[in-house]
C-alpha cells in the first residue's frame, strides 16, 4: 500500500476528485494554504494498492498536467512507502 498527497492548483481540484472517485479510488480533501504553487491549492490524501497506481496516475495527467500545457505547474503528487496499512 502507498499513501499519496497531492497538492493540486484549486481550478484543477474538481477534475480530479470527480476522475478519482469514478475509478473508485478513495481521496480526501484538506483544505490548505501557502505557495508551493504560488496560487490557491488543496491538499489531497489518498492511500492506494499498487494496482490502483496507474489508473491514477492517468486520472493525474489527463486532469491535472493535461489542462492548459506550458502555463506552469497544476500541481505536484507525492508517494510515500508505508509499511504497513490496511483499509478498514
């Protein structure tokens, strides 16, 4: 299991909730501030299989990186190994 946080431009958000929760992956949303991408973001926690991980990662592209190229980052995803963790 991996956990995942991603740190998304807030007019990206939506999108990639929305692609998420279609391929049934679970996300969380925080609310949060600052300038890691010098605009509005949101904080998002997910934990995932390692079968979840490219259907992700395509939601990721296509909603984040995809959305107006060459305008600066959408948003950053970070994962982190755990060694354990289990879904209740």
């Amino acid at each position: 299991m991996e956990m995942l946080v991603a740190i998304v431009a807030a007019d990206r958000v939506k999108g990639l909730v929305d692609g998420l929760v279609a391929k049934k992956i679970p996300v969380t949303e925080i609310s949060s501030e600052g300038g890691f991408l010098k605009k509005g973001n949101t904080t998002l926690v997910m934990g995932i299989e390692e079968g979840d991980k490219e259907a992700l990662e395509a939601v990721f592209q296509r909603e984040v990186a995809g959305k107006n190229p060459g305008q600066g980052h959408g948003g950053h995803l970070f994962y982190l190994d755990l060694e354990d963790g289990f879904r209740i």
